[in-house]
C-alpha cells in the first residue's frame, strides 16, 4: 500500500507539472509577451495606487495598456528557466534574480542615456546598483522567475492546450499581434527621440517628427509617461 500511494504521488506530481514547451513556439511568446505587458501595467498601477493613494499612468508603450518590462521578462524567464523546470528552487531563484535584476538595469540605463529618462531610482535603498536595481528588487524578481516556472508556465500550457494554434485563426491574430507590436514600439522609440529633442529646441526635420509634435505634444507625453521623469518634460 505505501509503495501504491508513493506511485500515485508521482503521477499526480508529473500530471500537475508536465514540462511545458512554450519557448519552442515564437508565436506563443508573442502573447506572453503581450498579456504580461498588460498584468505587469495593472499590477504597477494598482500598487502605485494602493502605496501613494493615486493613480498614475505607468504605460510604457505609446499606443496600448502596457508595461514592457514585464512582458520581455517573461519571455526571457520563459526561454531560459523552461529548460530548468526540473531544477531545485535556488537555482530558479538566482537565475531569475539575475535576469530580472539585470534586465531591469539595462532598461534604467537606456531610457536614461538615449532619452533622458529616469522612471525609477534605487540610490535610497541599500545595496543597489548605481540606483538602477538593487539586491532586493533581484530577490523580487528571482520570486516571481520561481512562480512563474511553477505555475506561470503550466497555466499558460494549458490555455494553448485549449487553442487550435495550427488554424487559420489563430495563425491571423498571432500575425497581427505581432505587427502592432512592432508598430507600437517603433512608434514609441520615435516619439520619445522626437520629444527629447523637441526639449533641446531642434525643429522638426521630416513630416514625420511634424506629425510627432502634431500627434504627441509635450503635455500629453506628460499624461501617458507621467512616472517617466526627465522625458524632457
């Protein structure tokens, strides 16, 4: 009898954490990416909202209810823990820990160096890293690399389980979903260029930087990045 239970533990642990395969489609990464921009803005919003008792736009991109960051960390964490599910939750957590702390940093840094812009600073806080990211913020995102392998991945598994990712349909909106995006983060990068060098005086050059001042003036940017602080603005 013990040795029945201890096998039927073993097919309930492997029926409840199959090894997903996510990473192996691209398309399917196109909506992790998307539907974790999204949970990633409300969760940012709420928070902000619930700590400071205001609500603050924490959009990310020009067009849409997103918030990058989290989206290109879950498809990151995604692609590298995948191969990792089997693992021991330390290794998980530093794993994560070091993508999100770094990929958070990259981000801190290219906002800054080619627009201007600080949206978060760390300096007040202990052991962080020229204000960037710090140790504890890692730990925050080497937790959620670690939920996001233990039930993250299986969840999203099961709901591409549920689509017929071979028909037509699906294949169309993948398609168009992944061209919006590409329009939105170009049109996003275009704009902030547009509007830092707005700051600096620089006229318009091309009808295309008319249409930004035109389409995305100053006092909007401030409305739609309003934690973006230094965007010219």
């Amino acid at each position: 009898m013990v040795e029945l239970a201890r096998e039927l533990n073993r097919h309930a642990a492997s029926a409840t954490h199959e090894q997903t395969h996510l990473a192996e489609h691209p398309g399917q990464l196109v909506w992790i990416f998307m539907g974790m921009s999204v949970m990633g803005l409300i969760g940012e919003t709420l928070q902000h909202l619930v700590a400071f008792g205001e609500l603050e736009s924490r959009a990310g991109f020009i067009w849409g209810p997103f918030s990058p960051i989290y989206g290109l960390a879950a498809v990151l964490l995604t692609m590298l823990l995948e191969p990792l599910q089997d693992k021991g939750v330390p290794l998980l957590l530093a794993v994560s820990a070091v993508v999100g702390g770094s990929l958070e940093y990259f981000a801190s840094w290219a906002m800054e160096t080619f627009w201007g812009v600080v949206a978060w600073s760390y300096l007040n806080i202990p052991l962080n890293f020229d204000g960037r990211t710090d140790v504890f913020h890692c730990l925050i995102w080497g937790t959620i690399g670690v939920l996001w392998v233990k039930v993250g991945l299986q969840l999203c598994q099961r709901i591409f389980n549920r689509v017929n990712t071979t028909g037509a349909p699906y294949r169309v909106a993948t398609a168009a979903l992944s061209i919006f995006m590409t329009l939105d983060i170009a049109m996003t990068i275009i704009v902030l260029l547009r509007a830092d060098a707005r700051t600096d005086g620089i006229p318009p050059q091309n009808p295309i930087e008319q249409f930004c001042d035109t389409a995305y003036p100053t006092d909007m940017l401030q409305k739609r990045f309003h934690n973006m602080g230094g965007l010219g603005i």
